[in-house]
C-alpha cells in the first residue's frame, strides 16, 4: 500500500509539471510566432508597401463621430463628409473644394486649396516620422486587429516640454496599411486624452466614373489663384 501511495504522489506531481508547462506563455498560441520583431526600416518598408496603393476606399468617422469617405485612384484622390466635397488631382496639382450647404465652391491650379491636406497617406502615418530626429521610433508588440495580424509602432515627440506626445499605429503586416491609430493630445482645458481613430478600407474597388472631375453646374464658383 505504501509502494501504492508514493506512486500516486509522484503522478500527481509530473501531471501538475506537464499542466504548468501547457499553461506557460512559452507554450501559449501567440501571433509573435510567426511575426519576428521588425526593425525601423523594415517598418518603414512596410508603410510604403502599404502607401504604395492606389486604388482603396478608406472610411473612417471623425471626432464628432461623421464618417469621412477617401478615395485614390491613380493620381485622383477625393475626400467626402457630411458637408463638403475635395477633389485632387496629384500630377497637376488642379484641386476643386465643395461646401453643399452653402453651394460653393473654391477651384485652384496650383494647389492652394489645401496643400498636403489631400496625400496617398492613409492618414495614420507619414513616412517623414522615420527620419524625423523630432520623433522617437519605438516597436511595441504583435498584435491582431478585426482578426488581421498586425504590428503595433510608437512615434514620441522628444522636444515636447508640456507633455510628451505620443501616437501608435496598428499596421496590418500583409498589406502595410495602417488600421488603427491612438494619439494623444491635449483638450481645451489642458488636459491629455486620447483619440482613437479605425480605418476600414477596401482595396482595388475604385472605378474610373467615381473619380471623374465634379460638375459645378449650380455653385458660386471662385478662382483662388487669382485672389
């Protein structure tokens, strides 16, 4: 019986080994399995893979919650809200900008309108952040997003002496694109918080009808090259 009960024991304690090693995070299902941890440069190979689209539809809802609506197709690139309408066309730099409350609209050849406001940027990162000294490059973690694998990055801001500033980005490791974004800021009262913005995008849908030049039959009209 002795024999019996050290036996019993000695299971116990190898089941009690074996479950410790099942549940350790060695033995964990993890995405880093299959994601090494990417250096700068090749985080920004990845962005400009990602930047390197140009057909997609990006959606994404502003601070107030108004989705906006951009589209890129070649070097035509349009941006829609609730209220206005921009179209861009990147080889001439001709820009047109339309108020549909107030039925005007402001038309430039030389891209006065808005200058970099309209890029091929997925609106969560710049590829200027990565050479940037202004700006500290950190690799945070693997992580998924809507079910995509992703990479997480962080930007800080080193010369800010009021707060630090710091933004992240979720970047889909197939695509290069930039899903997700948290920045932070400070509010009116002086106080930090944090903006999350969720992009959702769908590649190679664009069509040629779409982007055509807006017809401003019906707005007042003005010419911003000659002002």
């Amino acid at each position: 019986m002795k024999g019996i009960a050290i036996l019993l024991i000695i299971i116990v304690i190898l089941g009690g080994v074996l479950a410790f090693k099942i549940m350790s995070p060695n033995n964990a299902t993890d995405i880093s399995e299959n994601i090494k941890q990417m250096s700068k440069q090749e985080v920004l190979q990845l962005v400009e893979k990602g930047l390197s689209n140009d057909n997609y539809i990006l959606k994404y809802n502003d601070d107030e919650g108004k989705e906006t609506v951009k589209k890129v197709k070649g070097d035509i690139i349009t941006v829609k809200t609730a209220d206005m309408y921009m179209w861009q066309k990147l080889t001439t730099n001709e820009q047109i900008s339309i108020n549909y409350d107030r039925k005007v609209a402001l038309v430039s050849k030389k891209g006065t309108l808005f200058g970099s406001l309209l890029s091929k940027s997925y609106g969560g990162i710049s590829t200027e952040l990565f050479t940037n000294p202004k700006y500290e490059f950190a690799y945070i973690e693997e992580n998924t997003h809507k079910g995509n694998k992703c990479i997480v990055i962080q930007f800080k801001w080193k010369e800010e002496k009021s707060y630090e500033a710091i933004s992240k980005s979720w970047i889909d490791i197939n695509t290069g694109i930039v899903v997700k974004t948290e920045a932070e800021r400070l509010s009116e009262d002086g106080n930090k918080e944090l903006v999350t913005r969720e992009t959702d995008i769908q590649l190679n849908v664009v069509t040629d009808e779409e982007m055509k030049k807006p017809d401003l039959s019906g707005y007042q009209v003005t010419d911003m090259d000659t002002i």
